[in-house]
C-alpha cells in the first residue's frame, strides 16, 4: 500500500516538525513551515527561500508520479503571493505555464540562465517587482523529475512577520495542528484524503495554511497521468491518438472508455486548430493534452493558447432526429463528446482556453 | 487507408481497414465518391475492419447516403461492433441510416 506509507511517511514528517517546534522558538517553527518569510525590512535580503524541510514535503506529495503536471500547477498557483509558475521538463523545456495575481509574464534571459544552472539544487533571485524561486520537485525515485519556477509578490515582503503574527495567533495554530493530528488518528484520517501543506505563505491566515490544497486527489494505486504537448497541425492528431491508445492500453481501459477518449480529444483537437488559430499560425506548443486516471474516473484536460473559443458553447448544436436529406454535415463531434462526457468545464485561463472533461470507465451505454 | 472492394451483381461492397479519423476519412471519401459518381450507386460499407469512426468518417459516411439517395440508389453498412455502433447512435444515424448485421441481411432487404 503505496498511498498508506506515504501518507504515513507524511504524517511522520508532520510529527518531526512538531517536535521541532517544541524545542525551538514559534517564529523558527514558522520558518520551516512557510515557502518565503520576512527577514529585514531595508536590508538586502528581504525575503528568503525558507523551510526545505516543509517545502520537499509538499513537492514530494504533489510532485509524485500520480499526479498530473496541472495538479502541481494548480497547488502552486493557490499561494497569494504567487504571480506566476512554470513547470519544466528534465530538459529544461517548459511543459506547464500558470498565472496567479498577474495576467500574463514571461520567462525572462535571467531566468533560463538560473534554470540551466540551477542544476537540481534551489535557488533563488530577485527583480524591482518580484522574487523567483528556482526548484526541483522532490519526487520518488520512478517519479517525473520536474524543475518549478515560481514569481512572488516582492511588494509585502517587507512587513515584520513576527509582528503581525503575535503571540496569540501562534498559540492557536500550534491547537490547530495538535488537533489536526489527533483528528488524523481518531477519524482514521489516514486512510481518506489527506490534506496537504500548502505552499502558500500566508501572513495573515497562517492557520489555513496546512489545510489547503484542495486541487490534491487521494493518491490511488491505479492513479495515473499522461501530458503531451502537440503543434495546432492535423498531423499532430496522429500522435495524439497513438500517445491515448499506449495510455489505454498501460492501464488496461475497457475498449468502449477507449474509444471515447480517443474520439473526443480528436474532435476538440481538431476544432481547436480549425478554429481557434489563424491559418498560417503554427506554434509547436499550442495544445496541451493530461490525463489522470483515478479509480473509474478519468481526467482529461486540453489546453490551448489559442484565441477565445468555447467548443461546447460555440459550436452548432445538431438536429439528430432531421431526415438524411437535410441532416447537416458536420457538428457531430461537439454533441458526442457531450454526450459520453459525464462531467465538462471550459475556461478561459489567460491566454488559454481550458476545457476539463471528466469520463467514466463504466458508464452505461448512451 | 487501405479500402478492399468487391461486387455483388450490381452492389458494391466497401471495406475500409483500421480508423475512420480526420486524417484518414478523405482517403475513403475520395474512393467513394469516386465510384458513386462512376454510377455505382448501390453501396454498402463492411465495417468488419474498422475498430475506430469520429465525426469526420460519420461526415463521410452521411455524406455518401445523401449522393446514393439522390440517385435513386441504396446505403446500407454492415458487420459494426457494438461500440461503433454506440457512436452511430449518439449520432442520431441508426435512424436515418441502414445497418445491417452482415452482408446477407443487407442483400436480403435490398
């Protein structure tokens, strides 16, 4: 049982910071806890990378191989003081981009020339605006080897962390997190989901910032993840349906699941690039396609950067009880879709249209 | 795509081999239309080697009955799996389209 020791190897880690926080100061304590704390208020270091030993935990529960790159990105992104996020790839490429308190940013020269030197370790840099963090994801062995970059809000970096938190609100989350482990014995919390540490640094609400997380699913033997990046080319569509049927068949799906899976990422694909790019605009990162498989369901999101497009509500709704005569041609694949999907959201994420489809691998014939 | 032919008097059998996708569907619309415009307008597709159909190949598909039955011909298509022929449903094409279950039923209702 994977799940159980991991879950156990967490709450051991949360037990030796307990213990760390009987033996030094409240304010040390926090300092393991928090991803970023206020050190001096005109010094040069006004914020520092802080807590590796709090951090490697939340990466190795949100880096590990069961969950999905957007699972990360959504975890990263719930932090306040986030701007900004990127997931690289073992190779430096950037396979996830999310934006926090800002519309849009871009990796700068000085952050590919920390990314390449970084080299598995930490570290971190400032700009007039921002502090960027550079990190591995602490993942098992097996796991995906991932490189995060996070952009935080200088701006109130600067306030004395000690003053605001006081004495008070300490004593209040030390019962919080006494609590929350007894809970964790007596409600046999071990086995349900387990609520992660956040990686958020919230001054303010520091009590909330154990708790959160809620993008984390429980970690299931079964679970498993697909991401694939593809150009807004027809000829993509191929590789696409290669990369699903390998995933399919890893997983062992039942050939009807398959076969809806396979159908839907190739109508939404295949409208995403008729109709969300101009002719000619070819990008070879334009669509992002993850799956997750957890238990009998399966997550399934596309991502692309192209213009505004909602396929669920923008395309033509068929008239599938007209005569053959003067049935339409064409509009069946939004309808399909709709139609084996149990669950479909779009969003439009920034410069991304987001759609999250969810499918169930049992689910009774239509 | 591989498309196998055969006739039966004056019917025309088509099987097409492996997915009927946006890439491969122009391949068996092109033959179809082909032969339909060559005046072989009674035509049935054998879905035997098909394992996989999206909206373009249903497209093609429905394409194909309209031109037949302009022409006064016959469309029907046989031997489908039961989860193409699950697609067809959603589709709405079970209603407005003959499915057979092999190729004797369709030379029998012809």
């Amino acid at each position: 049982m994977k799940t159980f020791r991991s879950r156990l190897v967490l709450l051991g880690g949360a037990v030796a910071i307990f213990a760390v926080l009987l033996t030094t100061s409240f304010q040390t304590w926090h300092a393991r806890m928090e991803l970023i704390q206020a050190t001096e208020v005109q010094g040069e270091e006004i914020g520092r990378l802080l807590g590796q030993g709090a951090q490697a935990t939340i990466l190795a529960e949100t880096g590990g191989p069961q969950f999905s790159v957007h699972d990360l990105l959504d975890n990263l992104l719930s932090g306040e003081r986030v701007q900004a996020a990127w997931i690289m790839d073992g190779s430096g490429k950037v396979i996830a981009v999310g934006h926090g308190t800002v519309d849009s940013a871009e990796l700068t020269e000085l952050d590919r020339a920390k990314i390449a030197e970084v080299d598995g370790g930490t570290l971190s840099y400032f700009t007039d605006t921002a502090l960027t963090i550079v990190t591995p994801t602490t993942a098992p062995a097996d796991g995906p080897h991932w490189t995060v970059l996070l952009r935080v809000d200088r701006s109130d970096l600067d306030a004395s962390l000690w003053s605001e938190i006081g004495i008070g609100l300490g004593v209040l989350f030390v019962a919080a997190f006494i609590a929350f482990l007894v809970m964790s014995r007596v409600a046999g919390w071990l086995s349900a989901p387990l609520a992660a540490v956040s990686a958020d640094a919230t001054v303010s609400a520091p009590i909330a910032a154990p708790v959160t997380a809620p993008a984390l699913q429980p970690a299931a033997p079964s679970a498993a993840t697909l991401v694939v990046t593809a150009a807004n080319r027809m000829d993509e569509l191929g590789r696409l349906a290669a990369e699903i049927e390998r995933f399919a068949e890893d997983n062992e799906l039942p050939p009807r699941a398959a076969m809806h899976l396979d159908m839907s990422v190739e109508e939404i694909v295949s409208n995403v690039i008729k109709y969300g790019f101009e002719a000619g605009d070819i990008r070879e990162d334009a669509i992002e396609l993850s799956l997750s498989l957890t238990g009998d369901r399966l997550s399934i999101r596309i991502a692309d950067t192209g213009g505004a497009f909602d396929p669920l509500a923008d395309a033509p709704v068929p008239d599938i009880d007209a005569a053959v005569e003067d049935r339409p041609i064409g509009g069946l694949g939004v309808h399909i879709v709709k139609t084996v999907m149990v669950e479909l959201r779009y969003t439009r994420d920034g410069d991304r249209n987001v759609l999250d489809m969810v499918l169930e691998l049992s689910a009774p014939a239509a | 795509m591989e498309i196998d032919t055969a006739t039966h008097g004056d019917l025309l059998v088509v099987a097409p081999r492996g997915r009927l996708d946006t890439n491969t569907s122009p391949a068996l619309e092109k033959a179809l239309l082909e032969r339909i415009e060559g005046g072989e307008t009674q035509v049935t597709i054998d879905f035997s080697n098909i394992d996989y159909v999206s909206s373009a190949g249903l497209r093609i598909l429905l394409m194909a009955a309209k031109r037949t039955g302009a022409a006064g011909g016959h469309f029907s298509m046989h031997a489908m799996s039961p989860e193409i022929r699950e697609v067809f449903e959603i589709s709405g094409f079970l209603t407005i389209l003959k499915v057979y279950p092999d190729l004797a039923t369709v030379l029998a209702n012809r």
